[in-house]
C-alpha cells in the first residue's frame, strides 16, 4: 500500500488553493460566485515580456541553462540590488527560493521564526526541510507586525532563521526603516539568526518600503532577500524568482536547487531579463491602479457593522478582523464563516486561519473593479443578516 513520507505529515494542498477550486466547482455548476481569493495580478504578462521569450525560444536558449541562473539575468539582478553576480540565485519562482534556503541549512529541530499572520506556505517549507516553524503572533493592535520585545523573547539556541515579509501577504503591512533597524539591533546580539526578506511585493506598496539588505547592513552577512517577477511584473505562470544573499549561503542553496530542478526555464529568464531591463513606468501604473482598489476596498469594509480593518500599506490584500460576523452569526470559527458566505451569498473569501490568524478573512483586490464591487456588495447584505 501507498506510504507517505513522515516529512510530509500534517503538509496538504493549501486551504487558498481548496477554496478556489470549490468556487470553480460552484461556477461549472452554474451558480453565481464571486472569488477574491487568489493572490494573482489581473492584468496580463506585459507584450514586450512576452516577446523576449518568443525571441529566445527562436534563437535556440532551449538547452540546459546554468545551475544558478544565465549570467544575463544574475547580472541584471545584481546591478539593481547593488551586489555581486555570485550573490544570486535564480529558481524556479519565489516559492523555491524559500525551499531552497531550508533545505540549504535547517536540521532536524531547528528553529524558523515566523510573524503570524504569515503566507501559508512559510510553515509547510520549514516542516519539508525539517525544521520546526515557531509562530509569533503579532495582532492588528501592532500593526501585524513583530516588535523587537517580541522577538528577543522568542529566540533561542536552536533559531536559524527569522522570516519577515514586507509588504505583507496576508496584511500588507509595510516595516518602515526604524522599525526594521529596531528588529536588526536585536538581532545584533544573536549571530546564529539569519534573516530571509521575502520582499516580491516590494513593487506593490503604497508606502515607503525599503528593503532590508538598505535598511540593515550590519545584517549583510546573514540576510537572503527573496524576489522575483510573479507579482510585479504579472507573470506567476512563468515561475521565476530569485535569492540575493551571502555567496556560501548561495552556492548551498545552489547545490540544493542542482538536485531538484537544474535551474529555471531558460525561457523565463530571458522574459524576466526583458521585465527587469525594459520600461518599468508599468510598476507605477499599476501601483496607481491597485491604490484606488485599496482604497475601495477599505471605504468599503469600514461601513459594514462587525468588520474592522487596518488599511494595508502595500501588496493586494486586506485582511480584516470579522469576530464580529462570527459571533453575530454563531459559527464555530472564520473557516465555518467562509463556508457559509460561500454556499448563502456565493462569495469566496480565504479564512484568517490558513495565515496563522483565525479571526479574520483575507480578501484579494487583484480582480477587476467590477467583481471587487460586487464581493463588497455580497459582504454586506451577508453582515446584515447575520447582525
Ligand atoms: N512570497 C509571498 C509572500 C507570496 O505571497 C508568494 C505568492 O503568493 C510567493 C512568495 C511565491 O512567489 P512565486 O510565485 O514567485 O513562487
């Protein structure tokens, strides 16, 4: 008989990729769904993008290509970052970058900080690699984000690493310079701890966001950046994402990637090369377009009674508090909430809990005005019944 492996215990396909897939289901069924549950630009891969990848395809850029990345791409990479070549590390989307990393150095028992809330997949990695996910709650009240007390008191021996995500994914909490220096000074104390910035909404925020390779040097030597085009440059599909980091913790993490992959499609790379060193008034543009949204969406969520919101500063989400709905509607929990809205109002929204936070929704705007307009719409004929 079939055996899974232990490493996969308590590991299932995400709770954001199930709810997608039930409203899909609803939908061919002939029911009228409206979903804001998946974290996916709206808008398509830019032509010019589009166009370099045709171009290399017919130029012959369909053999093997180098382990970490061509050396076109790392360089590109490397100028904007202002590192070296060797410091980059190109994988097969953001999501491999991250597996890369724990595999690269977590043992059995080790320790991965994560404020929660968090995107899903950050535990389930640390758990495949071996390590042991330590979540640190950081409520609304914080902004969604880790406070140095917070963190100092959650280190011990066995911490490798801390993940932290700005613009955030479910939040869209942004840290600000001092408030990424705060955490760095703990950090000061604790060589061991490294830091992976997962930054790929860097692109995406309404308010300054530096990263943290700026905002921390004395951090340099232990800091992996995670970035990569899935989300600025409207291109998920094509799986292209990278590392910036200290070259041991590269060529380790290309060792890794050396067994598992080979290295990224050589198409995206040079379609990703194209979206880095082509016209970036897009990335503005766009910005532009998913602030309105963000501001809908807000204006939205603060008139329906039993919802209350912290604006996000970045990225395209929103994750409100609805204790209010789950209590005025005598559900077990924001799952059992989701589930209802889903079968009574035919809205599909993502429960706080898939994140680390029950309590809450996280509610996508990377969707056309019309269908923001029509969930909002759906929302609050939901709260009224259920106030
Ligand atoms: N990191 C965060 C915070 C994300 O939200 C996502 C995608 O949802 C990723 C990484 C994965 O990016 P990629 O599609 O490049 O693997």
């Amino acid at each position: 008989p079939f055996r899974r492996a232990e490493r996969l215990a308590g590991i299932e396909i995400s709770e954001i990729v199930q709810l997608s897939e039930r409203a899909a289901e609803l939908r061919r069924a002939g029911q009228d769904v409206v979903a804001l549950t998946t974290g996916e630009p709206d808008f398509p891969t830019p032509p010019h993008v589009v166009a370099a990848a045709h171009a290399a395809a017919e130029a012959g850029q369909t053999r093997y290509p180098p382990t970490a990345g061509t050396p076109e791409l790392r360089a590109a990479i490397a100028r904007q970052a202002g590192a070296e070549a060797a410091e980059v590390l190109v994988s097969t989307g953001a999501k491999q970058v991250l597996a890369n990393a724990m595999l690269a150095t977590l043992d059995p028992g080790d320790e991965v900080l994560i404020p929660a809330p968090f995107w899903t997949s950050y535990g389930d990695i640390v758990a495949l690699a071996g390590g042991r996910p330590v979540r640190l709650p950081c409520p609304a009240a914080d902004g969604f984000k880790l406070r140095p007390e917070a963190l100092a008191a959650a280190i011990t021996p066995r911490t490798r690493w801390l993940m932290l995500n700005s613009p955030s994914n479910p939040t869209g909490a942004v840290y600000g310079p001092g408030e990424l220096a705060a955490l760095a000074a703990v950090l000061a104390d604790h060589p061991q701890v490294w830091v992976l910035s997962d930054e790929i909404y860097s692109h995406l925020a309404y308010v300054p966001a530096p990263s943290l390779r700026d905002a921390a040097p004395g951090l340099a030597e232990r800091t992996l950046v995670v970035d990569g085009v899935s989300k600025a440059f409207a291109m998920t599909g094509w799986r292209l994402g990278w590392g910036i980091g200290p070259r041991a913790l590269i060529g380790a993490m290309a060792a890794v990637q050396g067994q598992v992959t080979s290295g990224a499609c050589s198409i995206s790379q040079a379609a990703a090369l194209a979206a880095l060193t082509g016209p970036q008034e897009l990335l503005a543009d766009r910005r532009a377009a998913f602030r309105a949204r963000r501001d809908r969406v807000c204006a939205a969520l603060a008139a329906i009674p039993g919802i209350s919101c912290v604006p996000p500063d970045g990225a395209f989400y929103a994750f409100p508090d609805v204790t209010g709905l789950i209590l005025g509607g005598g559900f077990a929990d924001d799952a059992a909430l989701c589930r209802w809205l889903l079968d009574e109002v035919g809205l599909a929204l993502v429960p706080g809990r898939a994140f680390g936070m029950p309590g809450h929704v996280r509610l996508s705007f990377a969707y056309a005005e019309r269908e923001i307009d029509d969930a909002l719409d759906r929302l609050a004929t939901a709260a009224a019944r259920l106030a």
